[in-house]
C-alpha cells in the first residue's frame, strides 16, 4: 500500500545483542521522533557530538558492512539489516538509541528486527511522505559489478543477479516489488559467507560475532547451518534485504526500478552518491489521495537537480 503520511512508532521498543564483526554486545532502543526528523541513529555511551544521521553521504565505510559516521568520527556499523526492518515495515522517523559501535547482528536477516517492531502499531503525522521517484535512467558499472535503475510506476523493483563459482550459491536471480510482494522471504533471509573465507574477514578484525546462529556458511556443497536454508534464493533474497536497506539512506522510499548484478554495500553507496550528483535525476513527491485515483500524482513537486 502506499502511504501518503510520514509514521512513526507509538512508543519505544528496546532489544540487545551481540554485533557480528565486533562481537560486543549492544543495546538498543527505538524511540519515535517528530515529522521531517527522518531515522537518527544516536550514541548514548557518547555524551557530546553523539548523533549520526542515517544518510548516504554520512557512509564512511561499505567493507562487508555499511558504516555510518558523523563530523566528529563517531560511528556506528552493520544499519543495513535494521534499516531494512524500516523500510519495509514503514518507519520514516525515529531516533535510534545505541550504547556502542555496531548494531546487534540478531539472526542475520530483518526478521527478528520486524517481530520486535511489529509488537507496537505505528502512527501516521502531521506531514505526508516524500517519495523519490526516478526520472531517467542512471547506470553504474565497478568492474564486473553493475547497478542500473529507471524509472517505473508506483513502487521500487529489484532485479538482483548473483553468479558465484560455488556450486551452492551459484547463479541465482530474484526480482522483488516492494510494494506489490510478500517480503517475508526477502526479510528473514540471513547474511552468508563462504567458509573459506572466514579466517581472511577475521585477519582484518570483522566476524568476531559472527556464528551459525547469525549467517549462512557454505562449505564446498554444503550449507553447515542446521537446518539448511530458510528458502529456495536466501542468498540473493538477503543482498535484495540488505539493498532495501542501504537505499533507506536517500531519506525516503524510492520509486523506480534497479537491476543489479554483483552488488553489495559498497556499489549500492556509490550508486546512491551517483543517483544524488546526476542532474534531474529523481524528483520527490508526494502522494495525493492514491486510494481515490488509483494512481498518484505530485502536489510542489520539486526537482532535485544537484551540480546542475
């Protein structure tokens, strides 16, 4: 459905756990925040400078990861999974309470993020909803990697493709409407590496939480996880999740359609960071009375033309 109203939560929602490169256990809690404040991820074992806007130009690091930093250096790493939970459940404003650097990595998907907010209702305000709806077609190509989106009607699409020399996770293609599909597959699918490439993420100081509880390891033909697979395209599922998520950083939901080949954190920022710099790439919008007209239509639209 679309909303034509910016929501909130209806009262705050608290959890912990442990952060999956980090290793340290975390708290958080989600408070609901006024019209316009968009989602503030804010640092309460930091008395000064201790607020991080969840934007794409506040990333500072997309390794494995996406991390988030403000003018201060102050961090806080693994949003994507949590932002997804938002994007998908509804979330425009909230204030995101944390008493240290990562985000618990909970089960490795959204799921566990989704059932926690679910147990509250959330709130339309006083303000509508700004879509960003693309106008023109913008491509981005990193080696073999390649991201392109267009425009499309009413919803965000993702065409994701993966083509991985394992045999399990091999070439896999899902296409998802955000607004249109149940995403229940999408939201519970977990983060997955291979097992051969444990030891090389824990040599750089990451995956010190990670365990069979939190991610999907691919052993040669086997999934090592008891239990196997939640779903027939879990691994490209996820990157679609983790999309969702790092796209929640342009401050608003997008219309339009991506196909992506090969990509992951880092091609999704330096595609947000292209989408944002190319002029009269995208308008925001807002939606009149959807339900009555069956289609929308724009009320001030205003174009955004940066570095035009």
């Amino acid at each position: 459905m679309i909303e034509k109203y910016q929501k909130t939560l209806s009262k705050s929602v608290r959890f912990s756990g442990v952060g999956l490169h980090s290793g340290i256990r975390s708290n958080i809690k989600i408070l609901p925040a006024k019209e316009n404040h968009g989602i503030v991820f804010k640092r309460t074992d930091l008395k000064n400078n201790n607020s991080i806007k969840a934007n794409f130009s506040n990333v500072t690091s997309a390794k494995l990861c996406t991390t988030l930093e403000n003018d201060y250096g102050v961090k806080v790493s693994t949003v994507e999974h949590l932002l997804a939970a938002c994007y998908i459940i509804g979330i425009d404003n909230a204030i995101i309470e944390i008493d240290n650097e990562e985000v618990p990595i909970m089960d490795g998907s959204s799921k566990d993020f989704l059932n926690i907010i679910k147990k509250i209702d959330l709130v339309d305000q006083n303000k509508k909803r700004k879509y960003l709806k693309i106008l023109n077609k913008i491509e981005l190509v990193e080696g073999k990697r390649k991201a392109v989106i267009e425009p499309n009607k009413s919803s965000l699409e993702v065409d994701f493709q993966l083509d991985y020399e394992n045999k399990i996770i091999g070439k896999q293609k899902n296409v998802v409407d955000f607004q249109k599909d149940n995403l229940a597959d999408v939201s519970s699918s977990r983060t997955f590496c291979l097992y051969e490439d444990i030891e090389k993420i824990k040599k750089i100081g990451l995956a010190k939480g990670g365990s069979l509880e939190n991610a999907v390891v691919v052993d040669n033909n086997k999934v090592l996880n008891e239990g196997g697979l939640r779903n027939d395209k879990e691994f490209v599922n996820h990157k679609i999740l983790d999309l969702a998520g790092d796209f929640l950083l342009s401050g608003h939901r997008v219309i339009g359609k991506v196909s992506c080949y090969q990509g992951g954190h880092e091609l999704t920022n330096l595609f947000l960071r292209k989408i944002f710099n190319t002029k009269n790439a995208f308008e925001l919008i807002e939606i009149e009375d959807f339900k009555a007209s069956k289609k929308y239509h724009t009320t001030s639209t205003e174009k955004i033309a940066v570095n035009a």
